[in-house]
C-alpha cells in the first residue's frame, strides 16, 4: 500500500473502519504476487542507454547545414562554379536524408510502430538518397551543373 493513501486514510473519520479492508487486500495482493520458486525466471540485464547515441547524428545535421551557408552564399558572388556543384550535390542530399532519417526515428519508431514498415521505410530512405545524389553527379557530369541551373533558374 502507498504512503500517500496510507495517509490520506489516516484523516479520515471512516479510516478505523476501513483499515482492516485495506490490510486484508494488501495481503491478498501479496500473496498472488509472490513468486513461486519453480517458475521463477532470473532478471534480466537491461543494457545501459548510449549517452552518444543521438549526438553524432545532430553534430553531422548541424555541420552540413552551417556548411552549406558559406557555400551556397560563394555561388551566388563568385557564380557558377564546378567544385560548388560537387559540393551541393553531395551536401544538399545528405542533409535531406539526414533530416528525413529524424522523422523516420521520431514518428516510426520500431518500438511504437511495425518493425517491417520501419525497416522498408528507411530501406526505400537510402535507395532514394543514394539515387538523388546519382543523379545530382550525373547532372553536374553530363549536363549544365546544379548552380549554373540555379542561376538560369533565378533570371527565367
């Protein structure tokens, strides 16, 4: 029995009446909640929680984003540039896959929802990711490049 009902039965006037109740259920609820010594599992041991286990993704999601500042701010002085595109294809879907990875582990966490949605939501997560920075180098490669279609972009 807790301390608190224990104590907010003391103040009352029908407390002398109900206390033999109170006792009778409190050893009842012992009685069925006392292990029996045959079926009785040892505990388990609950692994320690990584202190660093979100820290290393939130250090890399601020490190793309102040770094695409700079970047971004480079383009727009200096112009269409090939080691700016590079970067922006790299950068920009990175942190993209970065930020959809948090809503993933935010609201489909495989403790809360089905496990199978989780492992094919953040399957489909790396093939789009992996297959938007393809194509972010192949469009640099191949074609005008990402600041020069800014740039069109911006004066159309």
């Amino acid at each position: 029995m807790s301390f608190a009902l224990s104590k907010s039965l003391k103040h009352t006037v029908t407390f002398k009446r109900q206390w033999p109740l109170v006792l009778s259920l409190s050893q009842q609820q012992r009685l069925h909640s006392a292990p029996i010594q045959s079926t009785a599992q040892p505990p388990q041991q609950v692994s320690k929680p990584d202190r660093k286990h979100g820290s290393v993704h939130w250090k890399l999601e601020r490190i793309t984003a102040i770094s695409m500042v700079p970047l971004i701010s480079a383009t727009f002085i200096m112009g269409p540039n090939t080691l700016a595109d590079v970067l922006l294809g790299v950068l920009l879907p990175f942190h993209v896959h970065m930020a959809m990875l948090i809503v993933f582990i935010d609201y489909f966490n495989p403790s809360r929802a089905n496990p199978l949605l989780c492992k094919a939501m953040t399957y489909t997560l790396h093939t789009s990711s992996t297959a938007v920075m393809l194509g972010c180098a192949l469009f640099n490669y191949r074609d005008i490049g990402i600041t020069e279609f800014i740039q069109r972009l911006w004066a159309a």
